[in-house]
C-alpha cells in the first residue's frame, strides 16, 4: 500500500511564503517524487450555481400519490415502456417514493421519484455539484441536470409544490452503444412533460393547456 503524505499550505494575511506553522510543511521535490506518482486529478465540478427559476402557475403537491400510479398505461406505451412499473424507494432523498420503468427493445429505463421532503433548489445548492440548466415542463419550472462525469443518466426535476418536486431519472440500460447524454436528456424531459399532465389532471382536474 502506497503511503499517503498530507500537504497543507498555511496562507496567512500579511505574510509571504508558506510558513512553518502548527504542523504545517512543504516537501522538497526530491521527498515528493519517492512518495510515488501524483494521483490523477479529481472531477471538475461547476462553480457555485447562480439558477433561478421562475414562479410555479399552480401547486401540484405529491402527498399521497402512488408514484407507479402517475403515469397511465398508454403514456407508458407512448413512451416506449413495455415493462411492468416496480416501485421502490429513493435513499439520497430520505426514502422517497419511486417508481422505475424500462424499455426492453431501446435499452433504456426511467425512474420517478415523488420528492415530497426538499424542493427543486436541493439541486443548485452549492453540494449538489451538478449542471442545472432551468426549463419548463408542461408550464412547470424545471431543471435539466448533468453530473459531471456521468454520461449515461440525467436528471429532469420539476418544481411542483412548495417544498416538493418531481425528479426523473432517465438512463440507458445496456444499449450498445449507450445513447448519448443529449438524448437521455430528451427522454426525461419526455417523461416529466407525461407525468406533469397527469399531475395536472389529478389537481385540477383539467390538463394543462
């Protein structure tokens, strides 16, 4: 096992250099190079997300909603899913409900999680370290995201409700090749834009317009 050396530099106000202080060094070059080669270097994540969204038209709250009862049978053949829905639960969004779809012939799967304990800004927060491009869904703020690094997944989530949103999981499932990251991007904004129109009606009573 490689031995792993810290190194900290300690920049103080008014003074120049790097100081000797509290344990901090600097390692000669010679030290550094018999500590092996240098890792490679992390990910880069977005700078600090500045997206704002516009004013939701409606609340369409999540509470009490059976999430594989969102979608219809016949937006789901319109989609492309020929799967039977398998609920589940979302752990990163303190057990959120879900339901998971796939697309035998394409290769793909989506999944809906009904995220009744955190709104949509969970997702420009300065520790998500994801690119969230905002959108509208059926008249919905919404949130294209990207993580960097991950090519083969993206995130649709849409503000719905005070507190609550809709996120849409949209990934490829074994495609070779995988579709392009673009193109799982359009699927989940194809999937929001179905279930918000659900939503819609169940609220309102009405489909959007």
């Amino acid at each position: 096992m490689r031995a792993r050396t810290r190194v900290t530099r300690c920049c103080l106000p008014g003074l120049l250099g790097v100081l000797l202080l509290g344990g901090c060094a600097v390692l000669s070059p010679q030290r550094s190079a018999e500590e092996g080669p240098v890792p490679p270097e992390p990910v880069p994540m977005p700078a600090e997300s500045s997206v704002s969204l516009p004013t939701r038209p409606v609340e369409l709250s999540l509470r009490g909603l059976e999430p594989c009862g969102v979608l219809s049978k016949r937006q789901r053949a319109a989609l492309g899913f020929d799967r039977d829905p398998l609920p589940g639960v979302e752990r990163g969004f303190a057990d959120a409900e879900t339901c998971s779809y796939r697309n035998s012939r394409a290769k793909v799967g989506a999944r809906l999680a009904l995220v009744t304990g955190e709104g949509v800004h969970v997702w420009t927060s300065d520790t998500a370290q994801v690119r969230a491009s905002p959108v509208t869904v059926e008249g919905m703020p919404a949130l294209v995201i990207r993580t960097p690094g991950l090519d083969l997944a993206c995130n649709v989530a849409v503000d719905v409700a005070e507190g609550q949103h809709l996120d849409v999981l949209y990934r490829d499932d074994g495609a070779t090749p995988p579709p392009p990251l673009d193109r799982l991007c359009a699927g989940a904004r194809r999937v929001a834009e179905a279930a918000v129109r659900s939503l819609y009606t169940v609220s309102t009573g009405t489909p959007p317009d």
